[in-house]
C-alpha cells in the first residue's frame, strides 16, 4: 500500500472561528505528522514522572491541617479540684468569646489544666494561635505557683515504629540508656520519640518527725522556705506518710545534689542548715505508673514519629541505620527489638501496585497481541506507564505524596487508563486494514474516538468528583483517591489522542512491510472465523429481539442487586 501525501486549505475569504473539536483535532493532526512531537511529549511525561517519583514523600495518609489550638498549664501538686476552680475555668470563661471557635474541650487532672480548642474549617491557625495567646495573656488571676500557660497548635505526628527495649536489669537501669537513645535517634532526624512504660519521676523529701520536733517546724513551714530558694520549683504533697513532702515532678531542671544544697535556716550557733542536713533527699518514680515487660523482664516502649511532611521510608532508614550501629555496642543481656512498623504497610502497598502493574501489563500485551498488531498491542502497553507516571508529576506539581490512599486510588486506575488506548488503537487499525493510508487511519482513529472517549471519561470523573466535596478531615484525607484517578484520566487522555497516533502511523507502515508469522495468522484466522460465525450473528440477534435483549439486561441487573 501507497502512502499518499494529505493536504488541507482553506479559502482565506470564509474564515470562521474554530471550534473546540477543531482546535483538538488540530493537535491530534500534528503530533500524529510530526513523531518527534509525539515522543517529546512522552519523553517529559516520562522524566517529569520519575523526577516525581524520587521527590514525592511516602507516608501513611494524605497531608491534612488540624484546626486545633491547645493551652496547657502545669500547677504541680494541685489536685484536679483545684485546676479545675483556679485555672480551668477562667481560662475558658476567657476564651469563651474567641472568633471561629467550634468547639472547646477542657480536662483537668492532678497538677495540669489542658484546653483544646476546635475551629472552623478553612480557619487562619495563625491568626487563631494568635488571637488565643492575646485571650490568654489577659487572665491575670491565675495561681501564682503555676508555670505560665503554653498555647500552641496541635501538631500531627505520624507513627514510624515501635522499639522495644529491655534488659536483664532493674527498670530505673534502663532508663538512662533510653534518654540516650532518644537524644541519638532525633539528632539523626527522627521527628519525635515517645515512652511507655517508663515512670514519670519526682524528688521526694522526707523529714522526720523527731527533726521537725526539734526544729520546732512544721513541714508546711519548710516547704514554703524550699519554695522560696527554687522559685521555679513550686512545692506539692505526697500521701506516703505525715512527715513527707513532694517538691516537684522532675523536669530536667534540677538535680538531688542542687536540692541538697539549698540553704533553709540556721542553728541556733548560727551555723547554716542546708536541706540535706534536715532532710532524706532522692529522686524516685512516681506511683501508679504503667509497666510493661517483655519476656517477663522490665521493658521500655519507644514510640518513634514523624512529622506529617517527612517521609516514612527515609525516617524507617534512619531508624535501621541507628539500629545496626547501635545493637553492636550493646551488652548480650541488653536488646532492641522493633514491631509495630507502620512504614511497612506503605511499603507493601508500594509493592502491591508495581507488582500488579507489571502482571497488568504483561496480560495486556497477551490479550493485545491475540486480537491485536503485536506493534500495536506493545504502544497500547507502554501507554500504561506513562500515563502513571504523567499522573505522578501532576501529583508532585500539587503538592501530593504517595500515601494509603493515592495508592489505593493508584491501584484502581490500572483497569481504567489501558481502555481509551484500545479504543483507539482498534480503530485505527481496522481502518488501516480496510485500505486506508497508515496517516489517515492514526488521525481518523483518535478524532472518530475523540467523542465516546471523552465522554466515558467524563463520566468516570462524575462518578469520583463528589469526593472532592467532602469536607472535615475525612474529606481531606479522601481527596486523593478522586484527584488521583482524574490526573490519571487526564494523563491516559494526552497519551491516546497525542502520542499514540504517532505511533500507530509508525507501527501500521512497519506492519504493512512485514509478512505475518505463522502464529500470527493463525490467532487472525481463529479471531475473524469467532467473529463472523459467532458473533456477528449473537449481536445480529440481539438487536433483532431488542424487547428479549432489554429484559435480559433488566434480570441480570436484579439478580446482580439480590446477590450484594
């Protein structure tokens, strides 16, 4: 077959405006004359992609925004009835009138007042953190022994793993190996490390009856005097027996020894006391705590986070990095023992997705080539990749990630992106072995599919669009499955109409040059006896019953219904 050269013209006396089909057939016609216009295209999408893909963070759901602001304020050794009375509620009464504000939860507890409050969606957080800061500033009857209010927005923090670290030792043994481990782990970047099973501590001091007798004091007496020599330490009670007094719960601040050496009074030489001469001093974990054993020995649980905009894979590297390193300094009876790896899911997913794309691919090059070109069937194939990739950079460009649901969403476009590629591709090829020119048969294909193509593309996009409404947080973690899959539409649409003509002018001249294999001819052979023995005559039927065809529909409908 003669490739004949295609001219257009056009009278320069009866220009009209283009129209919207016109404007697209007129790409769809010059990336299918112009092949190095068609593989640049496919080129960018291809490279604009794996850039993407090296780039876009992995993690485990989608970024969101938490509209909270929380205000905390620690009075150590108050009792909750009194955090509740001093601190709390003036604290609400003053924020009751904060603009925006959806709801407000308060909790107050022994020694802490927390307030966390919920705004409205699409709300400025920074002028709210603001505007709560100057509500809170002007409370000004606040206990006096209290630590200042903190205010500020509730971070999301993302689990990476669990550590789990035990030995064969007493649990106050360990801890000072878990406040290392912790200041390693986030020197090497990991966002957070949380603990469980490891008792909070206080310094606890004990003074006598017979001394405070002889003192002629009372432990109240002293407590205010130790109170005033450590302004920032306010002093607390401790239920163990009459003669002790909890200090404080111990934040990092002050030690035993400093506390020993407070001076309190003088004798009656005139000699100064120190604390340490009237009083036992130590440093011990604070009752009722959790505890936790692993293999009946003391445990410790290390909570390893993430900010929501680091990437989970990298924060699992750093984590196995510092594993590695530090499991080969530690004694035999010390062990670090993982679970709980919630970056192993993302990465399962992962997995998932290229494990099912690449069997995709390789079943629709086997379906392909039995009913279509081999040549054919390889460019409907590649056009798989590249619209995913070509959705990734459109992903990356919005600031996405690749999370749960984008994979998932992912995941679904597989059955989805192959169909306008097949279309078009068929009917390309069925008028190019009509006798059509291999140009003609390329841009007649794409501009006869254009139409259904688009409009069955449409509709899958009306199907998704109304998750892109839902509003909250579910909303905003939903949005990527219906984002996802429209930029992978979007990408399978500039593949079939702008690339694949190109191509298929290529494939169709290639084919006309070469004699078909044995195998080949066999598979066309068997496809074309199917359909004009087969076929042809079921569909003929069908529309010559149209009534029995509709009323089959209609059943098979209903039984599909009563089977969900």
């Amino acid at each position: 077959m003669s490739t004949e050269p295609v001219s257009t013209s056009a009278s320069p006396g009866n220009s009209t405006p283009a129209t919207s089909s016109e404007v697209t057939g007129g790409y769809i016609h010059l990336f299918a004359r112009h092949p190095v216009a068609a593989n640049l295209l496919m080129a960018i999408l291809i490279i604009l992609g794996s850039y993407s893909l090296v780039k876009l963070n992995r993690q485990f759901f989608p970024n969101f925004a938490l509209d909270y602001v929380s205000v905390r304020v620690i009075w150590p050794g108050a009792s909750a009835e009194d955090v509740e009375q001093s601190i709390t509620i003036p604290l609400e009464q003053a924020l009751r009138d904060v603009d925006g504000a959806k709801e407000m939860i308060s909790t107050s507890t022994r020694g802490l007042s927390s307030i966390v409050i919920e705004y409205e969606e699409d709300s400025d957080m920074g002028v709210a953190l603001d505007d709560v800061k100057q509500y809170v500033s002007n409370v000004r009857h606040l206990p006096s022994d209290s630590e200042d209010p903190v205010v500020t927005k509730i971070a999301r923090y993302e689990p990476v793993a669990t550590i789990i670290l035990t030995a064969d030792s007493e649990l106050e043994e360990l801890r000072p190996l878990a406040y290392k481990f912790e200041r390693e782990l986030l020197d090497k970047g990991i966002a957070r490390v949380n603990f469980s099973g490891l008792p909070d501590q206080e310094i606890a001091i004990e003074v006598s009856a017979k001394k405070l007798q002889q003192l002629g004091m009372s432990l109240s007496q002293i407590g205010e005097r130790i109170v005033n020599q450590s302004q920032d330490i306010p002093a607390g009670t401790v239920a163990e027996n009459e003669a002790a007094r909890e200090v404080r719960g111990l934040q990092r601040k002050r030690d035993v020894q400093e506390f020993s050496t407070l001076d309190l009074l003088a004798d009656s030489s005139g000699q100064k006391l120190t604390l340490a001469d009237i009083a036992e001093i130590q440093r011990r974990p604070k009752e009722n705590q959790v505890e936790i054993f692993y293999q009946g020995k003391p445990a410790i649980l290390m909570h390893l986070q993430r900010t929501e905009n680091a990437d989970a894979l990298k924060s699992a590297e750093i984590m196995d990095a510092w594993l590695q390193q530090t499991r080969s300094s530690l004694t035999p009876t010390i062990k670090l023992v993982v679970f709980d790896e919630a970056y192993s899911l993302i990465q399962q997913r992962i997995d998932l997705l290229v494990k099912n794309g690449a069997s995709g691919l390789a079943l629709v090059l086997l379906i392909l080539y039995i009913f279509l070109n081999g040549r054919v069937a390889f460019w409907v194939a590649v056009g798989i990749p590249t619209s995913f990739l070509g959705a990734l950079g459109v992903l990356y460009f919005f600031g996405g990630s690749i999370n749960m649901i984008s994979l998932f969403a992912l995941i679904m476009a597989l059955g989805i992106i192959v169909d306008d590629a097949i279309v078009v591709a068929e009917d390309a090829l069925t008028h190019y072995q009509s006798g059509e020119n291999s140009l003609l048969a390329a841009e007649g294909g794409a501009m006869r599919m254009l139409a259904p193509v688009m409009s069955s593309s449409l509709t899958t996009v009306a199907a998704f669009f109304p998750l892109m409404l839902v509003t909250g947080i579910i909303g905003s973690i939903l949005f990527d499955i219906p984002f996802v899959v429209i930029c992978v539409i979007i990408a399978s649409l500039i593949e079939s109409f702008f690339i694949l003509p190109g191509h298929l002018r290529h494939s169709f001249h290639k084919y006309h040059h070469k004699e078909n294999s044995a195998l080949r001819q066999k598979l066309e052979d068997g496809f074309n006896s199917f359909r004009d023995h087969y076929f042809r005559p079921l569909i003929k039927r069908a529309i010559d019953n149209r009534f029995g065809t509709l009323v089959t529909a209609v059943c098979s409908l209903v039984l599909a219904v009563s089977l969900v």
